[in-house]
C-alpha cells in the first residue's frame, strides 16, 4: 500500500497529455520510450559533441596559456574563473530547472509557456549580472586583498573582478539557450554552435594571447564565446519559442518553477561546497600559483567525469517525455531500461581512466606538475563512483518533478566533505582537500540509493559476468600503454591524445567482451515488481 500512497504525488499524465494511451495494458515496456534507440543513441553523440568541445578547447589552451602567461598569471586566471562557475551555480536553480520545463513544454507543444521561460529567465540573468558588476566594483580590491595574489598582478585582478558581471550575465543566458536546445532535441543543432564557438575561441586566444599582460583580453574573448553560443542557441531554437502576452511566466507557472528551482539551487549549492570551494581554500591558504596546479588537476578530472555525462541531456529529456506520457509507471520501467546497461559500462570505464589520469597528467603539463596528477586520480574515485550510482536516478527525480531528493543526498555529501577537510588537508596537504570531497561524493552517492529505494523500488542489477576479467583486462591495456608514453617524454596537447589511445583500446577490449549480456539485458530489475515489493 506504500506505493499506492506515494503514486498519487505522482499523477499518471496520460489521462491529460495522451488520451489515446488510457487503455493500455499495464505492461508498458514496449510502448515506455518516448523514441526510438536510435534516436536516443544519436541524440548521445551529437549531445557529446557539444558538450566535449569546450573540454577539448580547455585542453587544448591549457597549456599554451601556462607558457604565455606564467604560472601565476594562469593561477590568477584560473581563480577568477572559479569565481564564475560559483556564481552560475549560485543563480537560484534557474539554469539547472530550465531543462527539465522546456522538455515538459515542448511535450505538450506549448511554445507559449517556453517563450515565458525564455524571456523570464532572460529578464533575471540580466539583474544578477548588474548586481555582481556593482558588488565586484566596492568589495573587488578588498577580494584580492584577501586571497594571496602577487603584488604585482593585483591591478590586473581587480580588473578581471569588474568582469565578472559580464562574463555571468552572458554565461547564463547561453546556457538558458543550450537547456532550450536539448529539451527539444535539437542536439545536431547543439553541437554546431557549440563547435563553432570553441573554434572561434581557441582560434582567437591563439592569435591574439601573446605575453602575460593580455589577461583582460582573455576575458573578453571569454565573453564573446559566451555571446556566440547565445545568439546561435536561441536562433536555432526559434521555431520552439512563441513569444505572447503576458512576456513573463504566469503566477502558477513562477510558483511551480520557483518551488522546483528553489530546491534545485540547494542542490547545486552543495555542487559549490563540494568543488569550487576547493580552489577557495588553496587560494587562501597556499601561493596563488597552487590554484593553478589545482585548477589543472581539476580540469583533468573533472573533463573525465563529464564524458558519461553527455549522454544526460537527451536521457533527460527522454525520460520527462516518457513521465508526461505514462507517469510514474513508465518513468520506473525506463530506469530500469537504462541502468541495466549505465552502471556496469561507467564502473570499467571509472576504473580504468583512474588507473590512466596520473601518467596523462604528467604527460600533458610535465613533470613540475606530478602533483596535479595526483589531485585528478583522488578526484575521479569519487566522480566515478558518484556518477555510476546517481547519473540515472539523478534523472529520474528530476523528470518526475522530485529534486528534492537530489538535494537531500548532495547535502549528506556536503557534510562528510566539510566534516572531514580540516583534518585531512592537515595530514595531506592540498591532496587532502580533494581526499575530503571524494569520500562526500561516495557517501551521498550511496545515500541517493536508499533514498530512491524507498521512493520507487529502483535497483541495480548484478554486474555482467564477464565484468570482472573485462575491466582487469582494460585496466592493465591502459596502464602498459601510459607508461608508455611516459617513456617517450613527449609532452603537450597532442601527446596527451596519444596517451588516450591506451584508454580507448582498453575500453574496447572491454566493451568486446561485455557487449552481447548489455546488448540483451533484461528491460525489468531482477526482484519482484515494484508494486509487490513496496505493499
């Protein structure tokens, strides 16, 4: 009877979106997904396009702008940076909620309700930008003042403080058009503006980012590149967005919004306190220069974390689509679908780019930075794990309009890492700052899997049997092939995609071997149905 309960916080939509679909059997596994795998499976690639290249373009200038800028120029750069990426967090759960109410919408065909999302969420990025452009020009210098910046290079971080405002205001707003492109599949679409910004990008830092006094330009160039995913994204999003009068979401739609990105902005304040905080800490307590070795070894890590990632956006919005057509019945039997196939495939492709981040490390940046090495290897246990356990069932509470409990468990997170910085950044240094937030990460990840046991009944099945000696296999590939390339000594961007070529061979060897028990996974977990369980 529990479930029975809790399913009418969770009203079936069909009755209202898909009447046709009211005399369904209760079996919906053939009729669950909202398209075909196909198109699932292209909406991936051309989501990971998108989303790979700014990684590729932030490996790729990593080092260059080490070498034209000097350490601790880069170190100054690499903070103002994590200073916008807390304040885009820190935007009210707007930019994370936008996704999930454009798929909703778009299911509906209401280009009406879009169009409010649109210019409302237009409306509030441009007053966060004013209210951090006048906060930066009062407490700027009082900022670097306090963080351990040379004398020397303090006049020019003053300067990118003033930035700041800009730089926000513009970074949202593309990302308001990048939510609008995914909710509706319009990945092809994604990924050109997404390239064609990079390229644009890298091509002018290459051009124009010649010595160590051009960080101002930087951060215009920055700010153009935002500028070109916005005007793009919304161009090729137009045919989705009616703009009628009222301009501004209805008093409903704002309390449904605001209630869901309220608890949205919880969680992504914890994404804050469990990552960009990091930097904080070595910038206040080491030279500035540390922050770039972090920032480096971050990067490493986190770009690893982000590939399965891609595949989000359109699993996202696939799963919305499936709950607005079949409730929360169809949105389980889709978990199940999916997790069957993600958690073995991230826990071998988690073990082996930890086994490879060390020696990739070194071989992109040199050995003077071994130690960012080591922060991306602490780092991506954490990610991996975090991602393997969470990715779908982060989904899922977000497309059944549950992202409370994605707080819940990202603050469970937050606590261990808090609770345990002090003592083991003490014992180990700034290793040990990122030791703390990898053990949050593992904690509330398990957390979430007990939280939406409770909610739903969603397991994990058994790992494949050959998951073993496939992932022992790919392990050893890639640790022969990067040690390797360690003998060579090449060093720079393009050896480093030679050292992904272990990796990828490793995870093909694995995939080889796993491929036909993923392939035909059964679509139902392996316990008794849900609602038998749960009564």
């Amino acid at each position: 009877m529990r479930l029975r309960h809790r399913m009418k916080r969770f009203p079936d939509q069909s009755a209202t979106s898909n009447p046709a679909g009211q005399g369904e059997p209760a079996d919906v596994c053939a009729t669950v997904s909202a398209g075909p795998a196909r198109s699932l499976a292209s909406g991936m690639g051309f989501s990971a396009l998108a989303q790979i290249a700014p990684l590729l373009t932030n490996l790729a200038l990593t080092p260059y702008l080490i070498h034209r800028l000097g350490l601790d120029r880069f170190g100054v750069w690499s903070l103002v940076l994590v200073f916008l990426a807390t304040l885009t967090v820190l935007d009210g759960g707007i930019g994370a909620s936008l996704a999930r109410f454009y798929a909703y919408h778009g299911a509906r065909g209401n280009r009406e309700g879009t169009g409010r999302l649109v210019v409302g969420s237009v409306a509030v990025f441009l007053a966060l930008g004013a209210l951090v452009t006048g906060l930066a020009a009062l407490i700027g210098p009082a900022v670097v003042s306090v963080l351990s910046v040379p004398p020397a290079l303090t006049e020019e971080a003053e300067h990118l403080l003033l930035a700041l405002g800009p730089l926000l205001t513009l970074a949202l707003i593309s990302n308001s058009a990048i939510a609008l492109l995914q909710a509706n599949t319009r990945f092809r679409s994604l990924a050109a503006v997404s390239a064609g910004s990079c390229l644009t990008y890298g091509v002018a830092v290459t051009m124009f980012v010649k010595d160590g006094q051009d960080l101002v330009l930087l951060a215009v160039l920055t700010t153009i590149r935002y500028l070109l995913v916005t005007v793009g994204g919304f161009c090729a999003g137009a045919r989705h967005i009616r703009i009628r009068r009222p301009l501004l979401p209805r008093p409903t739609e704002r309390r449904e919004f605001v209630g869901y990105a309220s608890r949205m902005q919880l969680s992504g304040f914890t994404v804050f306190l469990n990552g960009e905080i990091d930097a904080l800490v070595v910038a206040a307590l080491l030279p500035v220069r540390y922050v770039g070795i972090y920032a480096a070894g971050y990067l490493a890590a986190n770009a690893l974390r982000s590939l399965p990632l891609y595949a989000f956006p359109p699993i996202l919005t696939r799963m919305t689509h499936v709950y607005a057509a079949h409730g929360l019945t169809g949105a389980i039997r889709e978990f199940h679908v999916l997790q069957s196939r993600w958690l073995p495939v991230v826990l071998t492709y988690g073990a082996v780019t930890i086994t490879a981040v060390g020696p990739a490390v070194l071989v992109w940046l040199g050995p003077e930075l071994a130690l960012s090495g080591a922060v991306a290897a602490v780092l991506l246990v954490g990610y991996v794990v975090q991602v393997a356990f969470t990715g779908m069932r982060t989904c899922f509470v977000r497309s059944i309009g549950r992202p409370g409990l994605e707080t819940r468990y990202s603050w469970c997170s937050t606590v261990v890492n808090l609770a345990l910085t002090v003592p083991l950044t003490l014992l180990f240094g700034v290793v040990g700052v990122v030791m703390a937030t990898s053990i949050g990460l593992v904690a509330g990840s398990l957390y979430l899997v007990v939280l939406c046991r409770r909610l739903a009944g969603l397991r994990d099945r058994h790992l494949p049997r050959r998951w073993v000696s496939a992932t022992v296999t790919a392990v050893i590939t890639a640790g022969l092939g990067e040690l390797l390339m360690l003998r060579l000594g090449w060093h720079g961007a393009l050896p480093l995609l030679l050292a992904g070529l272990p990796v990828l061979v490793g995870l093909g060897i694995a995939w080889s071997l796993m491929a036909r028990e993923l392939i035909h996974a059964p679509h139902t977990p392996e316990r008794v149905p849900v609602k038998e369980e749960a009564s």
